[in-house]
C-alpha cells in the first residue's frame, strides 16, 4: 500500500515562495506519474502541475512560470517550487500517485495548506 506524506506548506506574503514536498511509501512502478492538485475554499480540486518518471512535466495555466514540479533522485520523492506566490493560490496542496499497468493505482496525500497573504 503506497502511503503519501506533504510537508512544506504554510503562511507566506505575496510574492514569496515555497518549496513542498511529497514522499511516498511502498513500491512505485517507473510508470507512476506523480502531481500536485489544490483546493481553494469553496472551489472543486483543480490540477497543478504533473511529472513523469521519464521527467516530462505539465502545467496548469495559472502557475506555469511561476512553479516548478520535479522528483527526487530516489523518484518516490516529488517537490514544488512555488514562486511568485499571489492570494489567489491560497489551497489545500495534495500529491498524487497515479499508474496504470502493470498494476492500476492512484493514491493522494492528506493536504498541506498554503496560505498567502496580501
């Protein structure tokens, strides 16, 4: 059973940054895509940001420029460089673990708030 720990979030002035960070238990297939989602208070999860074992990476509109996803070298590690912070990124941040073959999982953390303050 893969378990997901979020650690890095916090109370931070507008135009700062964070780092957070995602460790994952258990074994993880080289397939597994891992992301970043958030939930802002009333609004539904929306997707942030998502990297491959191979290290491509996808943003969302709102935070690409201004985020950066990457894995850790042992690849059950995954970060998110937060820039540029505005108000409007104030959420609940949750990893996620998602593979396909040759086992189907998807696995998400229990939260890390951000809060940025104007």
């Amino acid at each position: 059973q893969v378990q997901l720990v979020e650690s890095g979030g916090g109370l931070v002035q507008a135009g700062g940054s964070l780092r957070l960070s995602c460790a994952a238990s258990g074994r993880l297939f080289s397939t597994t895509i891992m992301s970043w989602h958030r939930q802002a208070p009333g609004k539904q999860r929306e997707f942030v940001a998502r990297i491959t074992e191979g290290g491509n990476t996808k943003y969302s509109e709102s935070v690409a420029g201004r985020f950066t996803i990457s894995r850790g070298i042992a690849k059950n590690t995954v970060y998110l460089q937060m820039n540029s912070l505005a108000p409007e990124d104030t959420a609940v941040y949750y990893c996620n673990v998602k593979n396909d073959r040759p086992v189907h999982y998807d696995h998400w953390g229990q939260g890390t708030q951000v809060t940025v303050s104007s």
